[in-house]
C-alpha cells in the first residue's frame, strides 16, 4: 500500500516550504518594502520590475484551480514541466539507490534528470509494433526501489495514449508515485488522469501551459496531485520559480480559454491536411497514430530527409536515435502556409 511517508527522502521530510512572508502584503499599496535589499529607485526599463514575484502563486493557482474544478491546494507550479520532474525525482528518489521507470521512446528529459540526480533508469519499452504502452510490462519492471514511474501520454515522441484503465491499474499496484506527463492532452480526444487524483493519492498529472496554450515562452508547467503530494514538493520548490510577467499573463490567457480551444480545433484541421498528404509520399513507410500535435513517421532515410528539408529551411525533428526508432522522424502542426510548404518540398525529394 502507498506510504507517502515511506517514499520521501529523509533529508526531505525535516524541510520547511520556504514562506515568504511579504505575499500577504502584495496588494497592499500603502506597504513599504524594505525587507528584500531590492532596487525601489527602479530599472533601466522603468518602475514595474524591481520587485520579487509572488513566491505562494496564490492568484494564479487558484485561477488554474477554478479552470480545472479542484482544489487550490491540489495545484504547484513549475519553470517549466522539467522542473516539476526535477522536484519529484528530488524528493522522492534517494541518489544511488533508487530507481525510476520510464517507457522508452519517451520524451528525454525524465531520463537526463534521473541521471543528474544520481538515480537509476529502468525501462518498460512500449510495445515495439504500435508504440502502445504495455502496463503488464510496467509493473513487472519495477523493484523495491522504484519509486516513480514516469508516464508520457499522448506520448512524446509516438503521440499514442494510455488509457485510464491502464493507469488504474498501474497505480494501484504501486507503492510508489505514478507521473503523468500530459503535456499534449488538449490534442487529444482520449480521457486526461486528472480524474484519478479524486481516486488515488500516489499519482500526479504534470500539464503545461507551452503546447496548446501557445504560450512555451512564459515556461510554466503545472502539477496536479493529493495535497500532501503538492506539500513535500512545495518543500524544494524554489520561492521565486515563476517570474511576475508569467504569473500575470497566464492569468489573462485563462480568461480567454475559448480562444485555446478555437487555435487547438485549427491544428486538428492541419493535422488530418497533413497527414493525408503525407500517406501519399513514396518514401513514407508507416505514420504512426498520433493524440498529439505531431506525427512520428517511419522513413527510408531519416538522415537524408531532415538534411534535405534543412536545406529549404524546413526544420523537423530526427528521432533515430531513440529505443526502437531507427529511421523515424517526427514533424509538428504548423500553419497551413507551413505545412503546404513542407509537402511542396518534399513532393520534390527523391
């Protein structure tokens, strides 16, 4: 049974969350500040900038908490979804020790922080035919040190989906903490997990605000889970990871949500275009179905393709490298004038 008392690292569990006092005072225009040695005469660029964001993201936190129809106190913010998977493996894996479980391909940076952190990969590799997640796998592969399972879904860089009932299961078979990494799941028409944190305390839902948002500059990601969850890694969370700017703009980009949704049903559009004029290319052997915003599809020449489109200036990501991807490239939705671009160029390839 899941202890979360029993995962955190011991160095973790004597930390403080580090409170800045000075939150409650924000809103406060007769409040002199004093306390932070920041520069109140200003900036080069004027008034506006010399002070500390808010460390608690309270405002922003309980927009997304509204948006979302969960508690504010179920909610943390992270620079980025890298950071939240920084801060997870932090608090929860004990360097040279521990493990965590990925399902290879998957998106690179669950397995660069397990590696700076100290912490062992073990992989469950999704099923080689369809690129599907094999849940059977999953928990046959992890050991009493395992202690996250990082779940990618739709997954990058295959674009396939786990099912809930998948994740269920998964979840309630492990003592650990399952992460779901749903940074693509406004794209999709498949269920989001974060209906599973009402039902089980050892997961958490990772989204962000960089994919469907269109808002990858502002670097905020968001992580969704039990609040005892949310404490712990409030514990490591640096006070001041999302700056001013960024707290501001995501709060006007949730009032205008609809529009999301308007750009998200566009790329869709794009998606069905592009794919059917891709299955008509000589050179494309399998593309992959895809939940996401981008196609992995299996080629002739990979190598030879991506320099041939870098040579019109077209940019397209090479997968090869990656578990089981010999020969695959991956390309993203673009704007109808990209993407009739794209096909135009490489209806000319041989």
């Amino acid at each position: 049974m899941f202890n979360l008392n029993n995962i955190t690292r011991e160095n973790i569990k004597s930390l403080q969350s580090y409170k800045v006092w000075r939150d409650d005072y924000l809103d406060n225009s007769e409040a002199v500040f004093l306390d932070n040695c920041e520069n109140n005469f200003g900036s080069p660029l004027g008034l506006g900038f010399e002070r500390y964001p808010s460390s608690s993201q309270n405002k922003v936190k309980e927009a997304i908490a509204t948006y979302k129809k969960i508690n504010t106190n179920q909610v943390t913010l992270g620079n980025g979804s890298d950071e939240l998977i920084d801060l997870l493996i932090r608090c929860f894996c004990e360097p040279k020790l521990d493990n965590v479980v990925i399902c290879e391909p998957t998106f690179g940076m669950f397995k660069v922080y397990a590696q700076l952190n100290n912490v062992a990969i073990l992989n469950a590799p999704l099923k080689q035919s369809n690129f599907l997640f094999d849940e059977n796998l999953i928990l046959k592969t992890i050991n009493k040190n395992s202690k996250l399972i990082f779940i990618c879904t739709p997954n990058n860089p295959t674009g396939t989906s786990i099912s809930l009932e998948q994740l269920k299961t998964i979840t309630a078979n492990f003592n650990g903490i399952v992460v779901v990494d749903e940074a693509y799941i406004d794209f999709s028409e498949k269920a989001s997990a974060l209906t599973l944190i009402r039902e089980f305390n050892n997961i958490i839902v990772l989204q962000t605000f960089s994919k469907a948002w269109g808002l990858a500059a502002l670097r905020v990601g968001v992580g969704y889970s039990h609040s005892k969850v949310i404490e712990t890694l409030n514990k490591v969370r640096p006070p001041f990871n999302i700056n001013s700017n960024s707290q501001k703009l995501i709060l006007k980009a949730l009032k205008k949500s609809a529009i999301k949704d308007t750009l998200v049903a566009s790329i869709l559009k794009q998606k069905t275009y592009l794919k059917n004029e891709l299955q008509q290319l000589p050179f494309i052997k399998n593309i992959i179905e895809s939940d996401a915003n981008y196609f992995l599809i299996e080629v002739t020449d990979a190598e030879k393709i991506c320099e041939y489109l870098l040579q019109h200036s077209i940019l397209i990501s090479n997968r090869s490298s990656l578990f089981n991807c010999e020969n695959k490239i991956r390309i993203s939705i673009g704007l109808e004038i990209e993407n009739k671009k794209l096909i135009n160029v490489l209806k000319q390839y041989n």
